[in-house]
C-alpha cells in the first residue's frame, strides 16, 4: 500500500488519447519521442506503464492537438465553383490521366505527368475533353479499424504524403 502511494498521480495514455482525439499508440509513440513528458510506473511482476501529470498533459495538448488554423479549410482542397478536389483523377481519348492541382496562384488546373505540363481547368474540360475518373461524392464507408489500399501493380506510382507499413507475409 505504501509503495502503491508513493507512485506518481494523474493520467493514463488510455485518458490522454481519447482527450487529445489520438490513438493509444500515437500517445506511447510520443511518450517514448518526448512530445509527451510521463513518468513510468511499474506494473505487475515486469511490466511498467506510464502517468502523465496535468502539467504534461497540458503542454502535450498545445504541441500536439491541432487548432484550427492548422487544419486545412476546405477552399484549399475543394472548387466549389467546379465541383473538383485537390489530386482528383480525370483523363480523355487525348489524354491517359491528368491530377487537379494548384498552381503557384492556388489556382485550380490540371497536371498532366506524361508530359509534365499544367493547364487551367477550362482548358483541360476544352481543349482535351477531361472528364472525372471518378464522382468524388461517395456514401461513407463502414469503419472496420483499417484501410485497404489497392495500388497498381505495374505502374510507377508516387504518393507523397503516404507512408504505408506492410505486415509481414501479408
């Protein structure tokens, strides 16, 4: 009982996840990068698990949860005026694939990787016959805790902002 008073108060990553709107790994990933200061408290015969003080807690939810101007708003990714997103697909007989972008403007255009070369929007739909590869207004899908990814199997393929973990033999 002495010992079990002697350990440190105040809450569980379980606690400052759910708060922080994180999941319980990102809260241990911090723990152990630093973003989130704990202190390890035994637990059982051998494992040990962590108590992150209202102080910490505070400190972690201004480093860490985003506001809202780190958000990104809408406008920056979404052209309301024509109903297209930001890396939206489209092609044409003329034109195998071309990606919704913005140029140094932040203007919506399209880029077409074959031949490197940007175009505005009513170029594109003009001059080439872009059409959508797809509708981007889509039901929502069932959370299932994971997502599935279907990536081409002979095409060179960049994602920039992607970072993918394969689990072995799978």
């Amino acid at each position: 009982m002495n010992e079990k008073k002697s350990h440190p108060t105040g809450m569980r990553p379980t606690e400052v996840a759910k708060k922080l709107g994180l999941s319980v790994q990102s809260v241990y990933k911090y723990i152990q990068n630093g973003s989130i200061k704990a202190e390890a408290v035994p637990y059982g015969d051998e494992r040990t698990t962590y108590v992150i003080s209202e102080t910490a807690y505070e400190e972690a939810e201004k480093s860490l949860k985003p506001s809202e101007t780190q958000r990104p708003k809408k406008y920056e990714y979404y052209d309301s005026k024509n109903d297209i997103v930001l890396y939206q697909r489209f092609h044409s007989s003329k034109i195998p694939e071309a990606r919704v972008v913005r140029n140094e403007d932040n203007v919506f255009g399209f880029f077409l990787p074959n031949i490197q070369k940007w175009l505005t929007y009513e170029e594109g739909i003009k001059n080439y016959t872009l059409r959508p590869s797809y509708s981007i207004h889509q039901p929502p899908l069932d959370y299932k805790g994971y997502v599935e990814l279907q990536l081409p199997k002979n095409e060179v393929v960049f994602f920039p902002s992607l970072t993918i973990y394969i689990k072995a033999g799978v």
